[in-house]
C-alpha cells in the first residue's frame, strides 16, 4: 500500500498532501474480492437456504467514479482550495467509505473555520475499530489542534416568552442546549429570538478561539390580556375608567333654583312671616271697611286711576 506525505498540523498547502489515492483503490479491491470469495463459496456448497446471503460486488463504475473525486480533491488540497476540495471528499465518502477521504474531509473543514464539523468527523474516524496507524496519527494531531481553536457559547434568554425560539447563525437552537455551554466555531456568531416567522430580539457575539463566551437575548414584556371569564362589557368597564354621564346644561342650571325654592319653602320662618302678614292684611281690611261706611268722598292718597275731561278744539 502507497501513502504519499501525512498533512501536518498548521502545514501549507503544499505540506498537506493528503494520503495516495492507492489506499483508497485498495480498500476498494479488498472490498471486492472479498465478495467474489463468498460467493465462491456459495456456489461450493451449492444453492442451500442456510447459505448467508452476501453483499453485492463494488460497481466498477462507482470505483472510477470514486478514483477521479478523490484524485480532483488532492489538486484541490495542493490549490488551498479547502471549499472544493471538501466538496470532493464528501462525495467520495456518498460513493463509497474510506478513512483517508474522511480524513482529508475533516482536515478541509478545519482549514475552512468549521472546527466543530471537523472534530465531529474525527470522532468518527476514530471510532474505527480497524484502522491504519498512520491516518490515526494523523487524525489525533488534527483532533488536537482543533480542541484548541473550538469556542464555548452559552445563549441566555431574559424574560418570559414560552412560545419562543432561538436561532443561531440562522437555525434553530435546540431548547437543551439553551443556558449552557455549547462548541462553536472561532468568529462571529448572530443570535435572533422568533415566535414562528417574527423576530422579536437581535444580537450577536463573538467567540475567540479557546473562549467561553455569553450571548443574551431580551424578550419583550408581554402586554396584560383581558380575563376569558369576564363578559364584554366588563372588558370594556375595565379598560375605561368609570366616568359619570354629564348632565344636561338646562338640568344644572335649574337644579340651584329648584333646590332654593324647596329650602325655601321647608323652612319655617317664611311660613310664620307668611301668617304675620296675613293677619295684618285683614285687620287693615278691617279698619278700611269702617270709615268707608261713614264718608265716601276720596281719601288723599288714592291711587286709583281716575277721567280725565277736556274739550276737543276745532
């Protein structure tokens, strides 16, 4: 088997070629030839039911397919070209698994910024149970050197809002990963809280290589809703203060005479100068009716309209 340089942590591009495309082919053919021995065997033993079925033979077109991808992603590698050459390795990883192509995945998203996606794939790989010593070599240097770049945030929300959620970067944080620390990639990361397509909150933060940082986000303060057990009306009586009907300018400008009137009248001294005068009205009557009765020539101080008589001129 034909290795050609291991990438080295923190080496240029042209330092970090990946493993030779004869691995790959390798594994490939092993793969295929371990077939054709079982089904060798089958046929041996003839077409018995307690015979295992076996795994269908590798398309030699998917081999090729596989052998160009991988070859394009290494000119990628030695280019600096991390973008395409992970577009690469992922599709060679679609046709057929092989640890070098996993290997060469995670190094282009580590050089990419994608420090978490890159030690997720080498969790991976390294979980292999069987795997070449060297690729591991390689894998545990780059695990190492990506536990030191990744970041810690821990997304905080403030207030009440039970319907709500969060996104980082634009997806949606799940609920348990809230108020805790969680891996991120070096740089600058935005934070936004929505109530399904309305976004309630905005703000950012960013995370240093290494560094747990903290990203806060304000909900707004919900407004009070009126009680479900009170009726309209109710609603409407405590929403507006309560306010006496105004009175009617006539009603307020009689209700100070008719209330002088009636205190008037209830009092009892304008009843008692009500009699006084009375009494003196008839004794006078009185008194009037006697000297009537003895001379009724005019009295000085009539003042009952009397003739006047003249004579019309010619």
């Amino acid at each position: 088997m034909r290795l050609f340089n291991t990438p080295q942590a923190g080496s240029s591009g042209a330092q970090l070629r990946a493993f030779g495309i004869g691995t790959i082919c390798a594994a490939l053919l092993m793969a295929a030839a371990s077939v054709a021995v079982a089904q060798s065997a089958q046929a041996d033993a003839g077409t018995s039911r307690d015979v295992a079925p076996t795994r269908a033979a590798a398309d030699p077109q998917q081999v090729a397919m596989a052998r160009a991808l991988f070859e394009d992603g290494l000119r990628h590698v030695d280019e600096e070209e991390w973008a395409l050459a992970a577009d690469r390795f992922g599709r060679v990883l679609a046709l057929r698994y092989s640890a070098v192509a996993a290997y060469n995945l995670a190094l282009a998203r580590a050089r990419l910024g994608s420090s978490v996606l890159a030690l997720e794939g080498l969790r991976e790989l390294l979980v292999q149970p069987v795997l070449d010593p060297s690729v591991r070599d390689a894998a545990l240097a780059l695990q190492k050197e990506q536990n030191a770049y990744v970041g810690w945030l821990t997304v905080r929300v403030r207030g009440e809002c039970a319907t709500c959620g969060v996104q980082l970067d634009g997806k949606r944080l799940p609920d348990a990963a809230l108020g805790v620390a969680v891996p991120v990639d070096p740089g600058h990361h935005a934070l936004a809280l929505v109530r399904g397509d309305e976004e309630l909150a905005r703000s950012s933060s960013s995370s240093p290589r290494g560094a747990r940082v903290e990203g806060n986000l304000q909900a707004p303060v919900a407004s009070a809703a009126p009680s479900a057990d009170l009726s309209p009306a109710e609603v409407r009586d405590t929403a507006a203060p309560s306010v006496e009907p105004a009175a009617p300018a006539g009603a307020l400008a009689a209700a100070p005479e008719k209330q002088s009137k009636s205190s008037l009248l209830a009092s009892p001294w304008f009843w008692g100068g009500v009699g006084v005068l009375a009494a003196g009205v008839i004794t006078l009557g009185v008194v009037l009716a006697g000297n009537g009765a003895q001379d009724a020539s005019p009295v000085p101080g009539n003042f009952s309209p009397g003739v006047i008589s003249g004579q019309v001129q010619p």
